[in-house]
C-alpha cells in the first residue's frame, strides 16, 4: 500500500533510531532505520498527513527523491478502528 507515491510534498519527518530526522528538498542523501512512531508529511499547501509506522528504513536518495519502507503503516486517525478490527473481542 502507497499513501505517497512520486508526490511532490515540503517537508517528511521520520522518526528513526538516531532520533527524529526531517526531510527538505536537496537534503543529503541518507539512510535510517525506523522505530515505532509517527511519520509526518507536509505538503506544499501546509496540510500535515500523519501515519504511525512499526519498523522499516527510510532513505533519502541522490535524486531528491525519499523513501519510506515500512512494516506496518496506519493513519493516525484510523488507530482506534484499527484496533478494534483486529482485536474484536474489544469492543463485545
């Protein structure tokens, strides 16, 4: 699943081991690994999209372009449904 794919967006910030790292345009190229938390995506029109991502790396490459691999991606929004989709004993 994709929420971002080939979008020109302003500003990523990935929460990794060596702690938060925010992505702007023409940032050195760079590699981490991700830890739980939450990745924000700011567009161009200042709209923040904010998912919470389990495990996985993230690369910023010589193009401009960044990379986000993750386990497990949710909107921050759809945390509680989420939740109780898959634990259904929760909410009987």
């Amino acid at each position: 699943m994709a929420f971002f794919n080939n979008a020109v967006v302003k500003q990523v910030d990935v929460p990794t081991l060596a702690g938060m790292v925010g992505v702007l345009a023409n940032h050195v190229p760079t590699i981490g690994v991700l830890k739980p938390g939450v990745v924000s995506v700011t567009d161009n029109d200042g709209k923040v999209t904010k998912l919470f991502v389990s495990s996985g790396t993230m690369s910023m490459n010589i193009d401009g372009t960044c990379q986000v691999l993750a386990e497990e991606v949710v909107k921050v929004e759809d945390i509680d449904q989420a939740v109780s989709l898959a634990f259904p004993v929760l909410i009987s």
